[in-house]
C-alpha cells in the first residue's frame, strides 16, 4: 500500500492546531505536493494558546494564521482554512462532528489526513499528547465513518446547502502507534523544516530547533547520511 495515486488526487488535511501538518507529516505533504497532488488543509483550532503569556490570545491567533499561511506555501498547500475554536478546549461534539463533515461534502477529497485519537503517549521522549490532538483524531474519524457518506447523517447539510454525501477512498492517519505504511521522506525533509521554521511563534531559537528536527532521522541512519519517514495507519475505502 503505496502513494503511488496514477492520477492527481485532491488531498484535505484536517488536524487541531496550526503547525500540527508540519510537524505531523510535513515531509509527506511537500512529496505529494511536488508529485502535483492538490492539497487543502481544514484546521480546528487557531493555537491561541501556544505561547507563554507574552502576548494575548487574540493576538497569538492573528500571528499563528499568517505563519500557518507562510508555512503552507512552503509545503504548496492550495487552501488554508481555521475555523477558529479555542485552543486547548477541543471536545468531540456533535456540533463539531457537523463541521467536520460539512468540510468533507465540500471539498469531496480522495484522500483525508487526520491523527491518531488513541496515541496518549506518541514517543517515549515526547510527553503527553495534547488532549486537542486525540479529541480532533476521533471527531474527525467519526465524521469519516459513518457520518460524511451517509446522507441520513446531518441531512440538513443536503437540505439546506446542497453537500452530498461523500466518503474520502483513504484515510491516512499521523501520529500513530499503529502504522501500517511508512514513506521514506528524506528528499523532502528540507521542506518541512523551511515551513516548521514559519512558525516562529513556536519554535523557539531557530539555530536549536533546526538541529533537533535533523535528529529525528532513522536509528540506522546517521547525521552524516539520514534517512527520514514518516508513519500512518492508512485506512482504505476504496
């Protein structure tokens, strides 16, 4: 199971935060974008709380827009869309659901990219997963299946805004304990670090930073000679 697609295919990635398709699988989206893959991202949130009280929120969310747009033309993502909730504060509602599924019978993907809701804890260095990373994962599964396929699920989105029903052929889920596909990246690392670096407000000094994302290459690789992937749970439906 490859990505190998013989034709274009139209690619929406729906994660949390800004920076979270960067950091997730920013490799990956730079290789399908330069393969001539169509990508759009749909994000939840606006990370206003991802900094240290220097600044307000509101102003954090206006800086994390510009560089979540800076970033994406780096990777050349087609369409960068927030819908704004609050940091932090992500639950797996109904309501949000809804949106989620809106999202998908509007753009209609091929492909969906998401993260794992089951990961707790995504390595053995990094800690705790953020709560809004596992409840994102798990509304944005369940809008995939059943909801987003099925026309009896939320039937005012066809009523009242015309979206059919549509499930994406594969779901490609980052962050994940389980993978079942790994793509090896290395030709398109320098492309998600130029567009990690876009996020300034989060990454701290930049010299450091850079050193420690060229660390994440492979254990049988080295510093020298790397080799780098990134790992999903691919689920087909096609």
């Amino acid at each position: 199971m490859t990505d190998n697609w013989q034709t274009s295919q139209k690619i929406l990635v729906i994660l949390a935060h800004p920076d979270d398709p960067e950091f997730f699988c920013g490799a990956t989206l730079a290789r399908w974008a330069r393969a001539g893959h169509e990508i759009h991202y749909f994000l939840l949130t606006c990370g206003d709380k991802g900094g240290n009280g220097d600044v307000t929120p509101a102003e954090l969310c206006h800086s994390r827009h510009a560089e979540q747009q800076a970033a994406a033309a780096v990777i050349g993502v087609e369409s960068v869309r927030l819908l704004d909730l609050e940091d932090g504060y992500l639950l797996p509602t109904l309501d949000l659901r809804r949106e989620v599924v809106r999202a998908i019978r509007q753009e209609k993907p091929d492909i969906l990219v998401t993260c794992d809701p089951t990961n707790l804890f995504p390595s053995t260095t990094y800690g705790i997963n953020h709560p809004d990373h596992r409840y994102a994962g798990q509304v944005i599964l369940d809008a995939v299946f059943p909801a987003a396929g099925n026309p009896l699920f939320f039937p005012e989105l066809l009523r009242d805004e015309g979206l059919e029903a549509h499930t994406p052929r594969q779901v490609w889920v980052a962050l994940t304990a389980q993978p079942n596909v790994t793509l090896d990246v290395t030709e398109t690392w320098e492309v998600k670090i130029r567009a990690l670096k876009e996020h300034k407000s989060q990454i701290g000094d930049p010299i450091e930073f850079e050193k420690r994302i060229r660390g994440w290459h492979t254990a049988e690789s080295t510093d020298e000679d790397p080799i780098y992937e990134e790992k999903f749970r691919v689920v087909r439906f096609d």
